[in-house]
C-alpha cells in the first residue's frame, strides 16, 4: 500500500483505501456466503465507485500519468485489508 504513495496523491489514498472496504464487504460477502447485497448497500457501492471514476478523472492531475498505478496498490492494500479482517472474524 505504501508504495503507491510514490506514484499516485494522498487525497487518492483515503478515497481508494477508506472508501473500496465497503465494496470489497460486498463482493467477499457475495462471492464466499452467497449472500446479496441490499438494493441500499448496491446504491452505496455505486456512489463510491462514481467518486473514484471523478478523482481518478480530475483534469488538474493530468500530469501524474503513473496515478493509475498509485491508485492500483492503493486498491490491492484495501483488498488485502478487507480480507484479512473476514479471516480474524471466521477465525474467532
């Protein structure tokens, strides 16, 4: 996670590594009990996944062109977080 701070700003950091945990509780949730999310928790993953198409597409950071692998490691350390957290809770 660390190392996308080399590539991509720390305001992406927050966006990506804060905002992606709750799509990733989604998806994980989805994948390994089967269960669907509610049209609300849908609503909310959509609204995060907008925010990020609007921060990654922000004219003024144009000149970062290796943002996107910033923002990249950013999403990998939120997914590492994310499932890390699912396997302390099965564990207990």
């Amino acid at each position: 996670m660390f190392a996308g701070f080399l590539f991509a700003p720390v305001a992406h950091a927050g966006v990506f590594m804060n905002g992606f945990l709750p799509i990733f509780s989604i998806l994980l949730g989805w994948g390994l009990f089967a269960t669907r999310p509610f049209r609300l928790q849908a609503v909310g993953a959509v609204i995060i996944l907008l925010c990020a198409v609007v921060l990654t597409a922000n004219p003024g950071e144009l000149l970062l062109l290796d943002g996107w692998k910033g923002d990249a490691l950013f999403l990998i350390g939120a997914a590492f977080c994310q499932l890390s957290g699912l396997v302390a809770t099965l564990a207990s």
